[in-house]
C-alpha cells in the first residue's frame, strides 16, 4: 500500500512538473489572424518614438527566492539610449545603487561597497552577472523600464519576423536560432503590454505592464513585473509619479562616483 501511495505521489508530481514545462514552453504557432509584421513593428517603434524623456519616481519590491527587498527609485530617461537609474533603500534615505545607460556604455556604482562596475552593449556581462540575471540584455532592461523598446537592438542579421491579431492584441514573434523575442501590443492602447524572452523553445523572462493611465495623450504603465524563470525572481516596480517629455538637463545623468 505504501509503495502505491508513494507511486502514485511520483506521478502526480512527475504531472505537476510536466504542466508547470508547459505553462512556460513557446507556443508554435502565434494566436489570431496573421498580419504583415512590419505593421505590427510601426506601432511598437512609434510607441518608443513619442517618448522623447521621462522622469519617474517609483517603489521596487524584489521577491528572490524567498528574499524580499523594496526601496524608492528615480528615474531619467532620453531617447533613443541614455537611461540613469538610481535606487534608495532599506534605509530609504540610503543610496544603493546607480546605473547609467548611455549609447555602448553602462556603468554601475554600488556606494556601499564603493565599486564601479563598467560594461558595453556588446559586453554586458559584468553586469547581468552582478544582477543575478545573465540573459537580460540592455534593450530588455531598457524596454522593462520605460516602456520604449527599440527593436532594432533586438534583430540579427538572420532574424525571421512573424506576426498576428487577435481580440485588438498585436503581437510581434522575433525569432533567430534558438533565441525568440516577443512582444504583445494593444491597439487600444498604443502600448506594448508585455513581453517575453525565449530560448530553446522555453521562457526565459518575462516583462508585464499593466495599471495604464493617460499622461500627455500616451498610456503610460504604473505597474511592471519582471520575471527571471531560470533563476526564480520576481522584481515589481510601482510607479508613483511621472512626467512624460519634459525638458531634461545634462544633470539628470550624472552618477555620484565613489
């Protein structure tokens, strides 16, 4: 009896596991009426087209892997590629991190540890590793944080491009070997609502926006969660205030270096 319980608790968790590998596995084909991707990848770049700057202040709340951490964040940002981010906290009144993102170049200052570290666009390893996430590239942080994703730092030169509509979703498959990006866009919107990283046909990470609201005729989200299903964590940042193309000073994007 007891080799049939523990039998039948092997399958059921040998099932579990399995509908858990396919709740994150890459649909084949995408849902709805196929449609000519370079239309659905206008709308994608229009959207990160309008926003010339952004200024925002927010609160970060990191779930990983049973540890929770939150602070306050501030945010600048100019179109096409310069980003400074800088976050306080716990104590709140405390610098803990700043990031700059500016053309090829990312620099990370840890004042607390008093380190500096320097990346590139072509090189970000130094700090995806520090991040706990080695996949996410610049566009994808870029794109989480502020919405603006630049799809051309997203193609190759054997990028294979599908797309379809369904229920006023637009949604944009990038695809070149075993790497896949997707994007799904709401018309009502004029925003992109989520999007997904794949590789060897499973998903990788994820980056949902939701809690939309109208600043200067353009939906601008107040929530976005971002997932890393290779290492189990979860980052969700609240947006708390935001200006939407505002004239921003050189200032704006400079870092506190140690």
């Amino acid at each position: 009896m007891d080799r049939i319980v523990s039998g039948s608790k092997f399958v059921l968790l040998a099932l579990v596991v399995a509908l858990s590998a396919c709740s994150v596995s890459m649909r084949k084909t995408l849902p709805g009426v196929r449609v000519d991707p370079v239309s659905v990848a206008g709308k994608i770049e229009l959207a990160a087209d309008r926003l010339r700057t952004n200024k925002q202040i927010f609160r970060v709340r990191l779930l990983d892997k049973g540890r929770t951490f939150s602070g306050d964040g501030a945010l600048a940002y100019r179109s096409p590629d310069t980003l400074q981010l800088s976050i306080y906290g716990p104590p709140f009144t405390t610098l803990w991190m700043q990031m700059l993102s500016r053309g090829d170049s990312i620099v990370v200052v840890l004042p607390k540890d008093d380190k500096v570290i320097r990346a590139s666009r072509n090189d970000p390893l130094p700090v995806t590793r520090l991040a706990g996430s080695e996949g996410l590239t610049d566009a994808q942080f870029m794109g989480a944080v502020t919405g603006a994703f630049w799809l051309e730092r997203f193609r190759g030169p054997g990028t294979v491009e599908t797309a379809a509509v369904a229920d006023g979703i637009s949604t944009l498959r990038l695809s070149e070997g075993d790497t896949v990006y997707e994007f799904r866009y709401a018309d009502s919107l004029g925003a992109v609502l989520s999007f997904v990283y794949y590789r060897d046909g499973k998903k990788r990470h994820e980056v949902t926006r939701g809690d939309f609201h109208t600043i200067n005729s353009m939906s601008r989200a107040r929530k976005m969660v971002y997932r890393d299903y290779d290492e189990d964590r979860e980052i969700t940042v609240l947006v708390g205030k935001e200006e939407v193309n505002p004239e921003l000073a050189d200032e704006a994007f400079q870092l506190l270096l140690p």
